[in-house]
C-alpha cells in the first residue's frame, strides 16, 4: 500500500496553496518536480530556454519579411511583401498546425518561422502572388483531439 502520509499533497497542503502567491506556487512546483525528476527538469529547462531563444531569433527573422499573419472566422492569411518576382521559383513554404516556415527569400537558404494566431489542417493551403504581396491561406481547424482517462479506485 502506498503511504500516502507522504505524499506532498495531504490536508495542510489546500491552505497552504490558497494562501501563496503565483510564483511562490511556480517554485514550490519546480522544487517538487526537481526532486522527482532531477536528470530530466535539467533538459526541460535548457530546452525550454532553447527553445525561447529559437522563438526570439525566428520572430526578429520573420520580421525582416515584414510579414502580416491574422486571422478570419474561416481561415488565416499570411501576407508577405516580395518585390522581385524571380525570387518565387525557389521559394519554399511549409507548414505545421502552428507555424508558417518560409524558405529561400529573400535569399537562397534564408530560413523564417512565422507564428500562426490559430490552428490550421493539414491540407487545403493556398499560396497567391499579385502585386508585390505573396498571399498564404490555411484553412483553421477546430478538431481538438480529447482523451478521456479512466479513473480507478486503489
């Protein structure tokens, strides 16, 4: 049987919680976790830092397309300005449910990430150039996959 004396949430545990501070709480939670896990909160927070980093240099990136993301009920545009129409040709776009990577503009191997504001599907993307303004629809997507976890009594 597990000896639930020891657990770190007994009855003293919902005060105790009510009455501290949201970083008081982020802290307490860290320090819970790192005892737990010491090896592996390590990597979360390097990769967490990582991947802070790797979002402040894709948006700086992103800006120099001054690209536009917004969305509608339906969908989302991304609206990039590229003057020099012979750059299309080797222009490469790629997408997650996400983000938006734009490749080669507006050099060969100038890689960008733009953050979508919604969730979009896979398929049904569309890409329109006219006037100096290359135009990128994703269709959004509303299927948020659920699990239902079943509970069962010791």
């Amino acid at each position: 049987m597990f000896p639930f004396n020891l657990f770190p949430f007994n009855k003293d545990m919902k005060n105790k919680l009510q009455h501290m501070k949201p970083d008081e709480i982020d802290k307490f939670i860290k320090g819970i976790l790192g005892n737990v896990m010491p090896d592996q909160s390590g990597g979360t927070m390097n990769s967490q830092y990582n991947a802070n980093q790797y979002r402040t240099q894709s948006s700086q990136q992103a800006n120099t397309l001054n690209s536009t993301a917004f969305e509608t009920h339906d969908s989302v545009f991304v609206r990039i300005p590229i003057k020099d129409d012979s750059l299309l040709k080797d222009l490469r776009i790629y997408h997650t449910a996400n983000h938006l990577m734009v490749e080669n503009i507006p050099e060969r191997d100038h890689k960008h990430s733009i953050t979508l504001p919604a969730m979009v599907k896979k398929k049904g993307s569309s890409a329109k150039y006219k006037d100096g303004i290359l135009e990128i629809k994703l269709i959004k997507t509303y299927d948020i996959q659920y699990s239902q976890i079943d509970v069962t009594e010791i």
